[in-house]
C-alpha cells in the first residue's frame, strides 16, 4: 500500500512538472520576439495574414490558445509543421527513436566503462588506474563536445578516412548493422563525454564510502574473500545510490544530443529542435519540448520507484 501511495505522489508531481512545462513554452514561444505572429506579419499579404491568423487561432487571446492547444495536445495533435506541413507528431517520434538508439549504445558504453574504471579507481585508490579515471573524467568536463567532435571528424574521417563523418546509414546502401554501428561510434563517443565522467565518479566515491562502512569489516572478519566482499557486500551497496543518478543522465543525454545530432548530422530529436529553432517552426518546437520533458518525468519516475523497491527506506519516510 505504501508503494502505491509513493508511485502515485511521484506521478502527480511529474504530472505537475509537465503541465508547467507547457505553460512556460507557449508562453516563451508566443510572446517571444519573431514568435508565430511575426511570423505571418513576414511572410504574407495582410488577407493571407488574416485568414491564417483565424485558420491557426492567432486571432484568440492568450489564456484561450493555450487551452485549444492543451487539449489538442492531450489527444496527440500538436499541429503541422510550418515548414514542411507535415503532421507534428508523427516526425518528431521518428526522430525520437533515432536519438533512442543513439542515447541506448551512449548509456550502455558509459555505464560499462563508468562502473569498471570507477570500480578499480575505487579499490586501486592512488594507484596509475586511479590517476587515469581522474584524468579521463577531467577531460570529459573540460573539453567542449562540439569542438572535440569536429576534431574526431577532421582527424576519423576526413585525414584517415576510417569513419563516416555523419547521418545514420550511407546514402543509397542497403540495411546493414554494421553499417549502422559505423555511423553510431563517433556520435554516441562524443556524448559519452556529457555523462561518463559522472557515472565514474559518482560509483568511486560511493564505493570507496561503502568500503570504510562497519558492514565491510564484519564481512571480512567472518571470513570472506575479497571478492566476494567487493560483488556480494560493497559494490551491491554502492550502486544504491548510483541508481538515483540514472535519472539526472537521461535529461543529460538529451541535452547532449542537441550537439552530437547537429555535429554529426544525426537524424534524431536533437537535430529536429535546432532545424525547427531556426526555421521558426512553433508546432515542432512546442512537441519536442513537450515529448522531451515526458521523456524525463517518466525516467525519474520508473527511477524513483526503483530506488524505493531497493531502499525501502524511501518509501516509508515518503509515506
């Protein structure tokens, strides 16, 4: 019963987040400078611009639009796209599976490497693999990721021609997976660098924290080998509070992906926001936003009910 009392809290807090997240993206997109209206002030006669105003319902005050467009919205109508006509909804999904793939192999690459060097930095503390998870999570805070993927483009693809410089599969081919695999290394390396440093330090400290806790010792003292100490004791408690990091990487990662996507021409959500950004495609802009934070309420929720079945502690101080 406490279960379903937290789950159903932690589901309307994110129902809430996602209504203010509507409320300030209509308000930003319709109020900002060069919003729809200026829009149609630029590129239509004063009859076009009439009638489109009444056909988008431009003409309606504020409070008005923004109700017609929620409940749109709820039934999965965002529109067509002022650029391509298209129906909103269909493409911005298809672009969302894209960055789905490319956002699976980049969380699947971090966490791999992540947990192994933080793991090892952990228990070879000052030791040469300590300095280089140091050094590897220094440089992928310091380096900024567009700049350090146009130097993997000019030095992979451009100098040695070893990778695709861009797009998710070659122009004209066939399906292939390993053509596909090709094209994903660089972008999902490249957004490595917006969450591994965190996953590496994050598992460290937490299992160096666990090492010194009063559990280790009686473990050790009963008679445990090391590894079994490390897999069955430490690292089984350090991953506890790594998992309430999971949901900080999802909004990371699509973040991140507004670069990589528009770097390596990734076909993906990331990408779609920029061109609709620039093309001053309200429809899109307010779908991406919007799919974009169901996306992350979502994660943390699946995360936050997770931590609670691991930790019971959660779910009984929340209830």
């Amino acid at each position: 019963m406490a279960s379903l009392r937290y789950a159903g809290r932690r589901l309307l807090q994110g129902l809430v987040v996602l209504w203010v997240i509507t409320v300030v993206t209509f308000l930003l997109v319709n109020l900002a400078p060069g919003g729809p209206g200026a829009v149609m002030r630029m590129e239509t006669t004063a009859e076009q611009r009439e009638a489109l105003m009444r056909q988008l319902g431009l003409d309606q005050p504020l409070p008005v639009r923004y109700v017609r467009w929620l409940g749109d919205a709820l039934q999965g109508d965002f529109g067509q796209s002022m650029n391509s006509r298209e129906p909103v909804m269909p493409l911005v999904l298809e672009r969302l599976g894209n960055t789905a793939v490319l956002a699976a192999a980049t969380l699947a690459l971090s966490l791999a490497v992540g947990l192994a060097l933080g793991v090892a930095a952990a228990l070879r503390r000052g030791s040469w693999i300590d300095h280089a998870a140091t050094l590897i999570s220094t440089f992928g805070v310091s380096v900024p990721d567009f700049w350090f993927g146009i130097l993997l483009i000019m030095a992979l693809s451009v100098r040695w021609n070893l990778l695709p410089s861009g797009g998710m599969a070659t122009v004209g081919a066939e399906f292939s997976l390993a053509d596909r695999l090709v094209h994903l290394i660089m972008p999902s390396f490249v957004l490595m660098l917006v969450i591994l440093p965190n996953i590496l330090r994050f598992v460290r400290s937490s299992l160096l924290e666990v090492l010194h806790q009063d559990f280790i010792r009686t473990a050790r003292a009963k008679g445990a080998g090391p590894a079994r100490v490390i897999l069955a004791h430490a690292l089984r408690n350090a991953m506890i509070p790594v998992l309430t990091m999971l949901g900080l990487l999802i909004p990371a990662l699509l973040g991140g992906s507004v670069i990589a996507e528009s770097v390596f021409a990734w076909p993906g959500m990331g990408r779609l926001a920029v061109e609709a950004a620039m093309g001053r495609d309200y429809p899109v802009i307010m779908a991406v936003t919007v799919v974009a934070g169901v996306v992350v309420v979502i994660t943390n929720l699946v995360v936050d009910l997770a931590y609670s079945l691991v930790d019971p502690r959660i779910r009984h101080a929340a209830g």
